[in-house]
C-alpha cells in the first residue's frame, strides 16, 4: 500500500504518550497521526482496570470482528467503576517466544483498539510506531493494527529487516515468522517466532485488509541500504532520526567518548549522508529538533518529504502525557531551565536513552536510590541461552542478584532504569507498590523541548497539536 503522506509526522513516542486522541487530532487535521504501539496490551488492560471510564476501549471491542475473543479481554481485566486506588493493576504476563495464545489475542485486541480509536470520525491515515528491539509481540501486534486499518507502520530501535514481508503475509491473513535475537544462541537453535492469524478467527470471516506504508527509522544512509537490500518485502520510505531525537539514540560510531557531565559524543561520522538518500529515490523525513518553521524549510530544501515531530506533540495538550509532568516540562522550558541528558546507561537495551531532568522522577538521583529494583513488565529483558539448551531472560535493571544467577555480568546492572514501568507511570498508569506508593515516571524528550515556548500564548503552559502544527506550516 502506498499512499501520500504529508510533510509532518507526528512521532510514535513513549507508553501512551502518542495515544490515540493525539493521533486522532493530528490526522484530522491533516497531518499523520501516529500512535505508539509500545506496550499497549498493558495500557489496554490497565484502561480497563481502572473503568474505562468515558467507554472508549469498550465502544472499540464493539466493533472487534472477532467477538469472542473482545469479550474475553473484556472479561479478565475491565472493573466497573475502577479498582481502589491503592489496589495494583494486575501483574503482566512476560512475553514468550513459543505461542501463548492468550498474550497474543491480547496484543492484538490491544492495538487494534488503539488504531481503531484513532480513526474514529475521519479518513485520514494513521500511523503506528514501534520498537525492534522489543520483538516477541511484534507479528500479533502488527495484524491488530492491520485488522483496524493501520495505513502507516513505523519501526526504529533496530534492524527492522524482517517487517516487510511480515507485513506482506499477515496482509493476505497467512502465517508470519520473526526471527528472535537470543544471546549465545548458535544459527542451529530454533529462535523463530511464529504467528498463523487463521487460529485466531474463530469461524468468522475476516475483513479484507491492506498492506501498510513500511517506513524504517535509520540514523545512517549505509542502514537505507541494507534495509533495501536485504528485506523480503517492500521499503517505502525512511525516517532519518539523529541524536538530538528523543527516546533510544543510535550509540554514536566507533568508541563511545563521554562529556564531562556523561553524555555521548557524536561526531562527523554519526551524521546521514543526505546526498545519499536522495539518490536512493524514496520518500524520508528528518527528525530531532527539526519541529520548527526553519527546520521544516531545512529538511525539504535537503529534498526531504518532510519532517518527523515528537517533542512538540508530546507535551501539547492531547497528549497521554500526565497533565502534571507535561506542564511542569513546559513550565522549565518557557523559564530557560530545561534539561534533556543523553544518559549512556539508563536503558536496560544498551542504546542511549534521552532522559528529561524533572523532580520527582528517575532522573532525580535519590528518586532512583530509593525504587527497589523490580522487573514485572519485562518488555525490555534479554533473552539468553541457558546452559540446558533453553531460553532464559534477564534485565540489567532487575534485582542485582537474579539478573547475576543469569548470567549477566555486575558493570551492566550500574544505572539502569526500569524503563518499562515508568514509562507507564508517564501516563498515569504506574503500578501500586507494596509500599502503596506509584511508581515513578522516567520521561523522555528531544533537545527541541528548550524551543516548545514557540507554541504557546504568553506564559500558558498548555498548547495544542493543532497549535504545533499551525506554527510549523506558517
């Protein structure tokens, strides 16, 4: 499927961050909307659990096509009214690579109800993004998104090889297969993810669906190339995301060479060949503090399409951000104090990892001291090869001790944050731990978040997306 996109796409960040009311708004407005599908089987559930209270999710199961299986997502986690408050959500199930049914009728229901509620009221297209490198609910992920319309699928944080033809396959209905990174895994060992949508119909008929826009995110040309060469199935276009971006950077190349305060340096050899690009002949949008009149005339005199915008959209007002953290963020940037720090360690996943300075979440030193190290959502583990020939997986930033028992080596766990559960914790949606505190968010941002007073009125904290886009197209 090909279609035209427009010169702004919204950025897929965070858990909820890009939910679905802020895709829903961009793309009505058109612009492409995108949601995050990182983790969405959890924010379902979670939404659920806490009474999905304007009916949202349950308006959306209505129009599953596969009614079983909507009402038994339905079932196990949706509370008329809401839990107590103080009661904790229910304890994910860790993703697996031998089929576990019941995780995938999750990840699917999860994000078609996400796509779905995005494009309620409009026919404009909507995009989805997602992380590589968190692979095991990839292909039932994917075919949710694709069973809601899904025009555009947007994939950074790895190597992205495989998705072309998963798409390609789970398009028709027909079983798809994604290789699955193992550590010590030799190319013998059976590391194959295997996903077949006909065991999920249940008698129905399914709907005809079309295959969406794939477009990678790289942070160098030589990646374009490979990616070309190398999948099974079509390449659309490219986002081009530099280290100024937020979320996962690319590790800069060669040695990693820190500040005096512990960032990455990044030099000549990070940047993207644009010249390159161009000669490859399809459609790229740059990203990382190109959200700005300048940087969108930037990118198109480079001959780009246009631009990938994150930070901005982030914290404007229909985003899943909590209202708190978002206007405090804002709050610093129109004072001159904000602070992003490329934080080398921070990310169980070894990339670098766009940490915004706020009080009262992990980036605040005594903050992080105190969490008791805990992995429960386990989104970001590793997955290894144990002694007897089975997977194992293991976190950096779980209990020291057990990640030790696995195999991990001591200088990995320093650091580390679970991002996991604060990145739900950014949307209001943190777990309840046992000392009946939340926990504490993580949030991330680009560079650009020292430049978001261009969309607001006066000393107002609260913008719109309709405001970031109508000051970015002047």
């Amino acid at each position: 499927m090909h279609i035209s996109l427009p010169k702004i796409i919204q950025g897929g960040m965070g858990v909820g961050v890009s939910h679905w009311h802020l895709a829903q708004t961009v793309s009505c407005i058109g612009q492409l909307g995108v949601v995050s599908g990182t983790g969405l089987d959890q924010v379902l559930a979670r939404r659920l659990q806490d009474g999905d209270p304007e009916g949202n999710c349950r308006r959306a199961l209505e129009h599953f096509p596969f009614p079983h299986m909507a009402k038994r997502v339905l079932d196990m986690f949706f509370i008329p009214g809401g839990k107590p408050s103080a009661t904790p959500y229910k304890t994910a199930t860790p993703a697996v690579i031998r089929n576990h049914h019941w995780l995938d009728e999750i990840y699917i229901v999860a994000n078609y109800v996400e796509v779905f509620l995005a494009r309620e009221g409009h026919s404009n297209p909507v995009g989805i993004n997602y992380l590589e490198k968190i692979q095991l609910p990839h292909l039932p992920s994917m075919y949710g998104a694709m069973l809601a319309g899904v025009a555009v699928v947007i994939m950074g944080a790895g190597i992205p090889v495989e998705v072309p033809r998963a798409l390609d396959l789970l398009s028709r209905h027909e079983a798809a297969t994604y290789p699955i990174h193992v550590t010590g895994a030799t190319p013998e060992a059976d590391c194959l993810r295997v996903f077949d949508p006909s065991v999920f119909m249940e008698g129905v008929t399914p709907p005809v669906l079309s295959r969406p826009t794939f477009l990678p995110i790289i942070s160098s040309d030589s990646l374009a190339t490979m990616l070309l060469r190398r999948s099974g199935g079509s390449v659309d276009g490219f986002v081009i995301e530099g280290p100024k971006a937020g979320g996962h950077n690319a590790p800069p190349r060669g040695p990693m060479r820190l500040t005096e305060d512990g960032q990455p340096i990044y030099g000549p050899r990070d940047v993207v060949k644009l010249d390159a690009m161009r000669k490859i002949g399809l459609p790229f949008w740059l990203a990382g503090t190109y959200g700005s009149p300048e940087g969108l005339r930037e990118a198109l005199a480079e001959g780009a399409s246009g631009i990938q915008v994150g930070t901005a959209f982030a914290l404007c007002a229909e985003s899943g951000m909590a209202p708190e953290f978002r206007r405090a963020l804002v709050g610093k940037a129109l004072a001159g104090q904000a602070r992003v720090k490329t934080d080398p360690v921070a990310s169980p996943t070894g990339f670098p990892f766009k940490v915004a300075q706020l009080e009262g979440t992990l980036s605040e030193d005594g903050i992080f001291d105190k969490r008791c190290k805990v992995c429960n959502i386990g989104y970001l583990r590793e997955a290894y090869l144990k002694e007897n020939g089975t997977v194992g997986f293991r976190c950096p930033a779980e209990p020291v001790a057990a990640f030790l028992a696995k195999g991990g080596k001591l200088e990995e766990t320093v650091g580390r944050k679970c991002i996991c559960n604060g990145l739900f914790a950014n949307i209001g949606l943190g777990q309840i731990l046992p000392s009946g505190e939340r926990e504490p968010g993580i949030v991330t941002l680009g560079d650009d978040v020292v430049n978001v007073g261009q969309f607001c009125s006066g000393n107002s904290v609260d913008y719109s997306a309709t405001d970031v886009v109508r000051v970015i197209l002047g």
